[in-house]
C-alpha cells in the first residue's frame, strides 16, 4: 500500500533573483513553471495560478491552437521591474505549454482491459476539489506523428465505489476504481514502452457534499505489461483528504 505524499500547487507571488550580471546587477527577470487554470474568452487566453493572479501572454500568438482543456502546464517569463504590486496579473511571456487531459468519471462501468504499471502517490491539489494524478502506463512507440494517435486510445476513468462492492467503504472513507481501456486492445503486444502523463481529475463528481478523512483509489497494477493477466495485482493509494484540506484550505471551511 502507498500513502499519498501530496503536493499542494503553492507558488510564491515574488520574484525571485537571478545569477549577477557582469555589472553586479541582479537578473530582473523570473522563469516559473507550474499548473495553471487556462481561461478563455472568445479565443484570447490567460492562465490563473492556485493562489489567485493570473498570468496575460504578451505573445498570445504562439497559441496557434484551441486549448481544450481546462488546466494546463504553463512555463512564463516575467520581467519583475514591471510587476504592479495593487495588481494580480502578470505580464509574461509563454515559454512552454502543455494541456491537462481530464480523468473522466466512470459513468458507463467501463472495465479495465489494460493495466497500470503506476499510479504516483504524489497527489497535487490545485484546490479543495481539483486534483492532479500522474499514471505510468505502457505505449506503443511510434512517430511524432502518430504518437497522438496512439495516446487518444487510452482512457481513463474513475468510480466511487459502493460499500456493497467494497469493504474498505466507510462514513469517512471514499473508494475510487480507476480504469484504464484502450480502444484496440488486440494491440497491447506492441505497447512496451512506458510513460507517464498526468490528469485532471475534479472531486465534485464523488465527494457529494461531503469531507471525508481519506480517500482510495484502487486499480490493477502490471510492471510487465499492459495486458490484464497473472501478472496483474491490486494496488492502491491513499489520499488523506481532511488533513489536506484542513491544512492548506482552512478559508474553505468545514462544508465542500
């Protein structure tokens, strides 16, 4: 069993100093990454970080593309000389940009007919409700151009699980089934190379109004392969949510 070592996405609003000039001078400018919630207003775009300000692109044109998602990995570049301190938005240049796929939830009770090698213990919470999963799972390794292809047959979903189907429900207690599916299954023999990406998942869809001490997720582990076979064991992480929540969210208080 693992025990969650969560993240919470904090980023300090300062700037932080480069390496000296040759002038002795401090760098001015500041290169951050990190998860970001992506905003979109008729096509221009900014991107809110989890402790409120908001970062404007003054190079929006190297958006050539409809973001679809609706959190993103944003590296930017700022120069904090023009930072305005009664303002929570930054000016900053888009260094690197890449869109969070969503964890759907499993409301067709699909089955897993492939494995996860691993599932990271390292939650990240962008807030109360919006968290960040990073899966490790096998892939056919193909072209740059037909590796999209191939990570658009990967899904995965997650369930809350009833205390009918799983004992370790409790009034306290969530357990989630994470699935992973594929949409040709008859080509996992070709999936030997691994890799990992990470997903969005909103806890609104099991939560239910409610703030339990823990929440579960389970799911069938392979480190040899994706396939579903011997090899497959149950595994699961743990997430202690009320600590988190209470630690990091107080301002939320007690109701979800």
């Amino acid at each position: 069993m693992k025990k969650t070592k969560f993240a919470v996405l904090l980023t300090a609003f300062m700037a932080v100093l480069g390496l000296s000039s040759c002038l002795g001078e401090p760098d001015p400018f500041y290169t951050g990454t990190e998860i970001m919630k992506v905003n979109n207003f008729m096509g221009f775009y900014s991107f809110k970080s989890s402790v409120g300000y908001t970062v404007e692109p003054t190079n929006s044109n190297v958006i050539t593309s409809t973001l679809d998602a609706n959190y993103a990995y944003v590296t930017y570049k700022y120069d904090t000389r023009t930072l305005d301190p009664s303002s929570d938005k930054i000016d900053a240049e888009i260094q690197y940009l890449l869109p969070i796929n969503e964890l759907e939830y499993n409301y067709n009770n699909f089955e897993d007919n492939a494995a996860m090698h691993t599932v990271s213990s390292s939650i990240k919470f962008f807030d109360k409700t919006n968290i960040f999963i990073d899966l490790t799972y096998f892939y056919e390794r193909t072209s740059d151009d037909e590796l999209t292809e191939e990570l658009a047959k990967h899904s995965f979903y997650l369930r809350r699980a009833t205390a009918e189907e799983d004992e370790d429900v409790a009034d306290d207690v969530i357990v989630l089934y994470l699935t992973h599916n594929v949409t040709d299954v008859d080509n996992n023999e070709n999936r030997k190379s691994i890799g990992t990406e990470t997903r969005h998942f909103d806890l609104n869809y099991v939560l239910q109004g409610s703030k339990p001490e823990k929440i579960i997720i389970k799911f069938k582990q392979n480190t040899s392969s994706i396939n579903v076979d011997d090899n497959v064991r149950d595994s699961k992480i743990e997430i202690e949510y009320k600590e988190i929540v209470d630690t990091y969210f107080p301002e939320s208080g007690s109701n979800i």
